[in-house]
C-alpha cells in the first residue's frame, strides 16, 4: 500500500484467494488511472478498528466485503439506498471525505448480470446457503419475479429467516434433501471453496433445462459445476458474478465505467493466476 495514490480494497476471512485485486488493478491500468486496489486481511474481531483507521486516511476510497462480513459491516455505514432492510447485506462500502461511510450491495445486481444475458426465464430455484450472499441473490431473483424458491441449508431457522425476511413463500430443505425440479440452482456458500468441504449435490431431480450457478470462484472448476455439465446441464461459474459485482463497485470507487469490452482478456488473466 502507498500513501501517494487513491487506493480501494477488498476485506474479509480468509482474504488470500481473492481475486479482486486483479480485475480491479487490470481496469485502472487499461483506463490510465493513477489508483490502487488492495486485498486485506480483516478478522470479525478487528472490524471496527479497520474502519477507524480507514475512516481518517484521505487517500481509502473504499472497500468490497466478502465473507464473513456481508452482514456485520452494517453497524458501521450508512444507508441512504435502504439496503438493510431491502437485501439484508453489504458487499460494497464507500467513503466520501469528511462525510459517512455508504454501504450498499453490488452481489444481486452482479449475479443477475448473465441470467439476463443468457435472457433465461426460469420460474423456481433453489439457493444452496443462506448467509449476505444469499440475501443478496433471494433479492436479486425476486426483482425478476421468480417465487418458487427453496433454501437449503445446514441450519433450517437460519433458511426459514432469510425467506421471511424477503417475504418470500419458499420452503426450507436440509443438505441431504432431494432437490425439487427447479429451473435454477445456485450455491451461494462458500462449500467447494478451496480449504473449504466440497458441495456434493444430487442434481437428478432438477429440471432438465434447468441451469447451475455456482458463485465460488476458487477453484473455478468446482466439483458441483462438473457434476453439473455431466448431467448436460447450463452451468455459469463464479467468475460471472464476480466480475458482474466488480464492474459495479469499480464505478463507485473510481467514478469510471469498466472496460467490459476486456472482460475475455480478463477471464483469461484470472484463470492463469
């Protein structure tokens, strides 16, 4: 880190597998800006002192937030867009000069950006997790209608509270209940992260146009991803949200709209790193 440029980040933990830095610092280079995006590592107990000293640097822009800390961080921002009580989570937080910290969620917005691409019109789905990620992407498919959603999680309460929280008339399955035939699955856990336990899904009962989107992105080849494509299903890895949710934050950390017209150039950059 220097203190001569404009910098943004990225916190969480574990913080090392993220490839934030590298999407971020490939758009300021292809655009000639003079700023600097960074990966920290921010344990739950040290968020507030991070935003203490963050708050009085003049050159911190900002930062994205990633697990565990989608939720937490809401204590410490403001809310002008009413994301607390929309979506329930944080991935995007920014600082204005003197002023407050704003937080708000760039997930559903990144997450939908290849459904509506691929202009899919599907009707049920299925959201493995519930944790910020997932309450961003319950918004996010509520906002296209979609109202057959299941939750399946470890934790039943914890699923049946994020449907009750989007008034969402959804049901909850355990980890090793039968998925319904849906149009869509979704693992937005960190299960098949590296160093995390793999997510072994029997994907018979879904529908067989249905697609699976798998929003871990380390490794990108997930073992659900595989199992997936040998079912001939559609699969969209984690590298579309990822990059989807980047463009969005780049915007308000850098004031400058991302190169999308790169994003292959990108895709290839991340899969070598």
């Amino acid at each position: 880190m220097t203190d001569k440029l404009p910098y943004a980040e990225v916190i969480g933990d574990p913080i090392a597998h993220s490839k934030s830095p590298l999407i971020h610092n490939f758009w300021l280079d292809c655009l000639g800006i003079e700023a600097e995006y960074h990966k920290t590592h921010v344990t739950a107990e040290g968020l507030a002192a991070y935003f203490l000293a963050r708050r009085a640097d003049p050159d911190w822009l900002g930062c994205n937030v990633t697990i565990p800390h989608k939720i937490a961080v809401m204590d410490f921002t403001d809310d002008p867009g009413g994301v607390r009580e929309r979506i329930g989570a944080m991935n995007t937080i920014a600082s204005e000069t003197g002023g407050p910290l704003i937080g708000t969620n760039t997930d559903a917005g990144g997450f939908l950006q290849p459904l509506l691409r691929d202009k899919w019109k599907g009707e049920s789905a299925v959201l493995v997790g519930a944790g910020g990620a997932a309450r961003a992407i319950l918004f996010a498919l509520t906002s296209l209608g979609v109202a057959d959603i299941s939750i399946m999680a470890r934790d039943r309460s914890k699923g049946q509270g994020l449907l009750d929280r989007a008034g969402v008339e959804g049901r909850v399955i355990g980890m090793n209940d039968a998925l319904p035939a849906a149009d869509l699955l979704v693992n937005t856990s960190s299960l098949g992260m590296v160093g995390q336990p793999v997510l072994d899904i029997d994907l018979s009962h879904l529908a067989d146009s249905a697609t699976v989107y798998d929003i871990v992105y380390s490794p990108l080849e997930t073992n659900l991803l595989r199992a997936a494509r040998a079912r001939g299903l559609k699969t969209l890895d984690g590298l579309e949200m990822l990059i989807g949710q980047a463009a969005l934050a780049f915007d308000i950390f850098f004031d400058a709209e991302a190169p999308r017209d790169r994003d292959e150039e990108l895709r290839t950059l991340l899969l070598a790193a």
